[in-house]
C-alpha cells in the first residue's frame, strides 16, 4: 500500500469515530429530552401554585442577592486583610535594611 491509500484509510477510521461520536450525543440529548418531557407530562400545576410561584420570584431573587452580597462583603474583607498584611511584610524587609 502507498502513503495516500493508508492516509485515506486512516480518515475513514477518524470520520467513523467522529459520526459515533455524533451520533451517541444525539441520543443522550434526545434521551434527556424524552425524559423531561415524560416527567413534565405526569406534574399537573394548578392556577393557583403556578400564580404562587411566580409571584415568591422576587422575595427569592431578593434573598439570594443579599446572600451573594454578604458572601462578597466577606471575602473581600478578607482578601483586604491579607493584601494589608502582604504590604507589611514587604515594607518591614526594606525598613530591616
């Protein structure tokens, strides 16, 4: 066999792993498609709870935000902290001098 006829030979091998490849992410994504379907399917959502859910999104948007915040508050303390205690140490070599 020439060079050519085992390059194309070898690109056929690659372009069957890359078409499975294609094809086994086709089913997983239909998979979990059929899934969620099937599972929103068997849920029944009253008026009421639908109108319940959409009306706490606020309150929760507004919890998470001041979570988030508080989280940021603290590290940042801390991230002040140790940038301070960097800076001493630094200026504490050149006054060692």
């Amino acid at each position: 066999m020439d060079l050519g006829t085992r390059l194309s030979i070898i690109q056929l091998e690659l372009n069957r792993k890359v078409d499975m490849k294609k094809l086994i992410l086709a089913v997983i994504v239909l998979s979990i498609g059929y899934f969620a379907i099937a599972k929103a399917e068997d849920t029944s959502v009253t008026p009421q709870a639908f109108v319940e859910s959409v009306a706490s999104v606020p309150g929760k948007v507004g919890n998470h935000l001041q979570g988030e915040w508080s989280e940021i508050k603290d590290y940042q303390a801390k991230s002040w902290a140790d940038a301070k205690a960097q800076w001493s140490r630094l200026f504490s070599k050149f006054q060692a001098d």
